[in-house]
C-alpha cells in the first residue's frame, strides 16, 4: 500500500493509489472486472461468516475484511487466480485475530472454514430451492487429522504471502468509534439515549458495516473520519434526526465534495448487496481455484 507504517496516525489508514484501483493482478492474469468484484463480495461474506461463527467481535471482523482487500488490489497484489478466495479469507482473520486480544487457533479456524465451505452450508448452497432447514452433513465438514496438517500447511503459507503484499502494514482503524463520538459531539447522542438517538447510532453502524461490502472499496479509499460522516449524514436523513444547520462536516476535516460522494456510495451498498445475492441464485460464487477455473471457462462459453 502507498503510504508507509511510520507516517500512519492513529485515526488514518494506508489508502489505495489511483494505479492500484484501475488494475489488479486478477484482471492481469484474465479475470473479468465483474466477476473480479463478485469474488471480492463472496469473500467478504465468507469472512463474516466465520468470524461469527468463530465469536469475534465485529471489530475484528471489519478489520479482516479491510486486510482480505487490500491483498488483492493493484498489478503487485494477490491474484484470484493464484491465491484462492477461500484461503486469504481464512489468512486474513486467522492474523487480525492473532495480534488481537482474541486470537484463534488454527484448528478453530480451520473447522470454521471447512464448514462453510461444504456442500451443506448456507454459503454454498442456491438461494433458490432451499429452506435453510436442511440438517447440515457432518461428514462433509469433517477435518481429518492429515486434511488438517494440509490445510494448516497452506493457511499459514498464505498469512506469510499476505503479509509480504501489505508490506506488512497490518493497522487498520474503524470509523466505528469515531462515528460514536462525533455524535456526542454534535449533542444529537446524549448519555441517557432516547429511542431516536439509539436508532440514529444504530443506523450509523450499519451503514458502515454494509460499506464493508462495497464494490468501490470503501475503506480503501477514504480515511475512517470522512466514513464516519458520511455514514452519521445519512442515518440522520433516514431517521429525521435533525444535525446542525451549518457544515459541521467541516469540523471533522471533510469536505462537501467527498462527502457527497460517500453518502452517494454508502446508500447504493445495499441495492448493489441484493443484485449481487440475486446474480448467484442458481449457483455459488467460485470460493476456490478450480471453481474459479470452471466460472471463467463457462463466462467464455457464454460469451461466445
């Protein structure tokens, strides 16, 4: 990533350069830029997934997320093709959690992921056709012992590649909290909350939890305080929550121009989220090489 570790403050994060968001190794080695966004949406999801299955906090989630992006971005990083959705998602929370106060084993991890990856998990399954009462297979999920000692092998081969493509800048900060204290700030999030208020800061997270999942990659491209604002603005629109006349958004270091641009980003996430969810219906997204083979092979076919 552009900036190094050492020019880095506590409310900022490396951002991605202008060359590295118009071209990927992945879009290099062949991969089709729409299909490129859907892996990148299949492994937020499949992230997510395991880190609540695995009981971290959505701090630490968040916080892989922002890893599992940034590892795949410009001609220098990872490449879909090489390094598999499955196993940077799994690197990439086995390592946040790891400098954390949460860290997790890697047979923890690893029967999480082989879990979701089975045949009978929610994640691999159509969205068409199923009722979500199916008894999950255990054997399909089973990690023998020489399965575990494989897998094991790779996750950690691939945290020490991740690891040397971020240069090994691992702080990611949140606009979480901020967004939070922002809010108190403005007076519209008292310490005795009312009803309107919770909604408001409840609306607030969301919308930077969804923009997690944003194709133009959110969190790579701005810093956690114009996040914040953005996200604060348009919570307070949908629950009428009356902020200052002013700019107050000025007071926080953001402009109106980048403002404007996040509010507009943040509020077409979750649009983008259900056609996303309604383009794979009838089949899951390739989480693994030879499913991304097979992806791109029938992508050709169809088109001709």
């Amino acid at each position: 990533m552009a900036p190094e570790a050492e020019q880095l403050s506590s409310l900022s994060n490396p951002l991605a350069t202008v060359d590295q968001l118009s071209t990927s190794s992945s879009q290099l080695d062949g991969v089709p830029a729409d299909l490129e966004s859907s892996l990148r949406f299949a492994g937020t999801q499949l992230t997510q997934a395991a880190g609540i299955l695995l009981r971290l906090p959505q701090e630490i989630i968040a916080q892989a997320i922002v890893i599992f992006y940034r590892f795949y971005i410009g001609s220098e990083g990872g490449s879909f093709r090489i390094n598999a959705v499955k196993d940077v998602s799994a690197a990439s929370l086995y390592m946040t959690a790891k400098i954390s106060f949460l860290p997790q084993s890697t047979r923890a991890v690893l029967n999480v992921y082989a879990y979701l990856l089975s045949p009978t998990s929610p994640l691999r399954q159509p969205s068409e056709g199923t009722t979500g009462k199916e008894k999950p297979d255990a054997e399909s999920y089973y990690l023998s012992e020489g399965s575990y000692h494989s897998a094991r092998t790779t996750l950690l081969q691939t945290e020490s590649i991740l690891l040397r493509s971020i240069s090994f800048i691992t702080q990611v900060t949140l606009p979480h909290h901020l967004a939070l204290t922002y809010l108190q700030t403005l007076g519209v999030l008292p310490l005795n909350p009312t009803a309107k208020s919770s909604a408001l800061a409840a609306r607030t997270l969301a919308h930077l939890n969804t923009a997690l999942f944003s194709p133009q990659l959110l969190y790579l491209t701005h810093q956690p305080p114009a996040l914040a604002v953005a996200a604060m603005y348009l919570a307070a629109r949908e629950v009428e929550v009356k902020l200052p006349s002013t700019e107050w958004w000025e007071v926080f270091d953001v402009d109106r121009e980048t403002l404007g641009f996040l509010v507009v980003g943040l509020g077409s996430c979750e649009e983008w989220i259900r056609s996303e969810k309604e383009k794979w219906t009838e089949t899951s997204c390739p989480l693994t090489l030879d499913e991304l083979e097979e992806e791109i092979k029938r992508e050709d076919v169809e088109n001709g």
